[in-house]
C-alpha cells in the first residue's frame, strides 16, 4: 500500500489479534472464511449503498472479496486498520463497477442525506475512530457534508449531485475535493491520520471556502 | 527556469485537489498532471491512495452511525462467499444439469512444472498448439450464481466477457455435433460454459477438467479453471469461477482427466475453444 497517509490502527481489536488479512496472503486455509466473517457485513452495506439492486451488490460482493484476498498482501497495519483497507479495496470495485455500468444509484431524497435515521438499527456504537471520523465530517460546512455525503455514502456522481442539489457543477466538485481535503487534515490534527506533507495539505485547505 | 514558491503551491493544491477528485469518482488524472506532479516531486498515487482512505473511513463511520436493516448480509450471499472462500463440497448447490466440484488440495505449484521437452507435444486439429498442462495449485470454484444463469444473461451482466465456440477432437468423449461457447469475463474471472456434444462422465471414473491459456503466461503452464461433470446427454452449463488472474484468456480446453483433475494433464483433449 503506497500511502503518504497513515490512518493509526485505534481499534484495540485491529493491533491485539492477528491479521486475518496478512493470514490471507499467507495462505493460511481458514483465513478466507474468518475474512468472510468479520467484513461480509461491511462489505455488505457499502455494496448496498452504492449498488443499483440487492442482486448486483451480491455479484459485487463477492468480485470484491476476490479483489480483497488478491489484495491482501499489499494490506499494512502500520498504514490502516484492516476495516479501512477492506472498505477502501471494496469501494474502488464498486466505483470501478458503477463506471463500467454506467449507471449510478438513483439519487436519494435530499431529506433522506444528511439524518437519515429511519431505519436505523438501534444500539450501533462507532468505535473511537469511526467517531473521530464523524466528528471531522460534522467540522465541514453543511453543503460540504451534504456533497460528501451523496458521494461516498450514496455513490452519486458529481453531476446527479448537482441534479440533486441545484449547485452548479464546478460548486459540487469545489465542495467535494476540499472537503475530503479538510477531513484529511482534520484527521491528521486528530491523530488519526498523519501525512508526510502538512504544509501542502493545509495550503490546500485554506482555499475552502 | 526556477518554479516560485507561490506557483509551486498552486500548482501541488490544484494537483491534490484532483487526487482528492479522483479518489471519489474513479476518474484518471491527466498525462499532462502526471507530468507536472513529476516534475514537482508529487507521488499522484500515494496521494490518491491517501484519499481513498479518508473517502473509506468515512464510508465505515457512516455505516456504523447509520446501520439499516437491511445491512443484514442475505444467507444466500453467505453460501456464496462461503464456496468462494473454498467451503467444503456440501455446501455449494449442484447445478440442475452440471456438478461442478470443489478442488482438492494439491501439491505446490513449483515441484509441479514439467519441462517442455519432457512432455510430447500435442498437435490439435485447430491449431497447433503445444501444451504441457499443469494445475495452479489453487485451481477454481464452481459458483452457484453462476450456474442458474443462461449465457445470454452473463453476457448482459458482464459485458466485456469474452465468448468463443468450441470445436471438437476426435476424441471418443466427443459423441455428437459439439455446440456452444465457453464464456469468461477478465474482469471478475467469472465465467460459463456452454456445452453440447460431450458423452456423460462417471465421475468415479473420469471428469471433464477445463484449462484456461493466458496470454500473459506461459503457454505451458495454463490456469487449472476447475474439475466438472457431464450427467446427461445434450446441453450442460458449468459455472467457472478462475482464483488466479487470468488477465488475457485466448483460449479454453477441456481435457478428460482422473477423478478430482490432475496437476499434470495426460493430455486428452476433448474440445477447444478459441477466437
């Protein structure tokens, strides 16, 4: 994983127990299953969010956890939590897949974007560095978040965003990339993520609005 | 000519910004960027990989502050993942007119490899093509999924696939007028085989084993694509699912081999698919 970016492994379970994906790439025969079991959800729930149906994100599901055990050995606990190198690999196929289609999911209701608490399953706890995460997004402006939001948790282009939200174009990606800027930064301040290259990131920064 | 420090930050934050870009949408950066990130000491993939990561942990905090429940993962897609994971044999769903099988474990691939000249050539009627057949090691999984789809709807679910129709040997397990094509798509390594013409096996006997030639390997060394029987008469769909990277498939065979397939092929060759 070639990274100028360290996301710091701050889930006790990411540094107390082994590597299931090292344990992959070792070949080690039950570590597909135990891989299987701990991210099938994860990989799960981003499939369904940026897939158009349940049967393409099963088929998606499945290519991914290929692309994971593939992947696996490029996997660097002192760069990633496992969770996030997982959904990173997982998104990269279902972004890949989404472009090859040429289709992206409907636009979602822009009621439903920011709080969208309907179904939500109670008792779900985020670990510290989901919460870290969620803290930085809730330190972006509200179109920024909105952006954000339809993009990654949505897997809605740039242009249904605009659609969606009546922001011109050029707004919509200004507010995205900035935004993933300032997360980045954020979480760099927040111990979370460390860059070789502060400075750069912070100039970056200082353009958002 | 020196770049002043004021130009080179624009320059740097207009380059991070379109990483930032690219690491939402999947879009590429231009040779133009790659130039100039060059030239200004930016690695445009370290800082892609650096968003990516942001854009993903902010996915799985989402996810976790916002479960639905519908995140539950379907039992069915647990059987699946379950067979690609290389479950025993029981759990994976026979194929109403195919029984694809698992793959046993077998020796490492290194102590496997057959010199070319130790082994006879093997001239097909189609081409003459010299094959060594060896197994992977890892071999391929039979996909459920798969399997209860007719090839006109793996081709509308992968696009890209490849799809050749196969020509027969003269081979006595070839019994009748051979139809159909074998279908394989690169990307998700995923395929079926169509097949009409192959006598039906007794699998404690003999199985049909499928080898996949790529062209970024070895003509010699083709990739093991998975152990299958034909039992009955007529027309069979066998689901492929290749483990190792079959990056430019430029042709398909099926060999008649002992039970549970072989690391080394005796070379029978029953059919052939090719462009």
């Amino acid at each position: 994983m070639r990274a100028s970016a360290t996301l710091a492994a701050r889930d006790p379970r990411l540094t107390d127990e082994p590597s299931i994906l090292a344990r992959v790439a070792a070949g080690d025969p039950s570590a597909p299953n135990e891989c299987i079991a701990r991210f099938s959800g994860l990989v799960w729930s981003l499939a369904r969010r940026l897939c158009s149906s349940p049967s393409d994100a099963e088929d998606a599901v499945q290519e991914i956890f290929i692309d994971l055990w593939k992947s696996a050995a490029r996997f660097d606990a002192s760069i990633a939590s496992e969770t996030t190198f997982v959904a990173m690999i997982a998104r990269r196929r279902l972004i890949d897949r989404g472009r090859r289609k040429m289709r992206r999911p409907e636009v979602p209701q822009i009621a439903e974007t920011v709080e969208d608490r309907r179904d939500r399953v109670d008792g779900t706890e985020l670990s510290e560095q989901q919460r870290l995460a969620q803290r930085a997004f809730e330190q972006l402006r509200p179109e920024q978040q909105q952006v954000l939001q339809l993009a990654i948790h949505h897997g809605c282009s740039h242009e249904q965003i605009a659609t969606a939200t009546g922001m011109p174009l050029g707004t919509v990606k200004t507010h995205a990339r900035r935004g993933l800027i300032k997360i980045r930064l954020l979480l760099e301040q927040q111990g979370v993520l460390s860059t070789e290259d502060r400075a750069r990131i912070e100039n970056a920064a200082e353009g958002a609005p | 000519m020196t770049t002043a420090p004021s130009d080179f930050n624009r320059a740097a934050e207009a380059l991070r910004e379109r990483a930032a870009e690219c690491a939402l949408t999947g879009d590429r950066w231009s040779w133009e960027d790659e130039e100039l990130a060059r030239s200004l000491g930016i690695d445009l993939e370290a800082e892609l990989e650096a968003f990516e990561l942001v854009a993903a942990e902010l996915a799985v905090a989402q996810i976790a502050g916002n479960r639905k429940v519908d995140d539950a993962v379907p039992a069915a897609l647990r059987t699946k993942l379950g067979a690609l994971a290389g479950a025993p044999i029981g759990t994976k769903p026979a194929t109403p007119d195919a029984r694809p099988t698992a793959f046993p474990a077998r020796k490492p691939v290194s102590s496997l490899r057959v010199p070319l000249a130790a082994a006879a050539g093997l001239a097909l009627g189609i081409g003459a093509t010299v094959l060594v057949l060896r197994n992977d090691g890892r071999g391929g999984g039979a996909d459920a999924d798969a399997a209860t789809a007719s090839p006109a709807a793996f081709i509308r679910a992968h696009p890209r696939a490849v799809h050749w129709p196969w020509v027969g040997t003269t081979d006595p397990h070839v019994v009748g007028p051979v139809r159909g094509e074998a279908y394989f798509d690169p990307e998700s390594e995923r395929g079926i085989l169509e097949i009409e013409g192959l006598a039906p096996n007794d699998p404690t006997v003999e199985q049909y084993q499928l080898w996949i030639f790529d062209a970024e390997r070895d003509e010699r060394y083709p990739v093991d694509g998975g152990v299958f029987d034909v039992t009955q008469a007529g027309r069979v769909l066998i689901p492929v699912q290749a483990r190792l990277d079959v990056a430019r498939p430029v042709m398909f065979a099926v060999t008649v081999e002992k039970p549970g397939g072989v690391v080394v092929s005796a070379r029978q060759i029953a059919i052939v698919a090719k462009p």
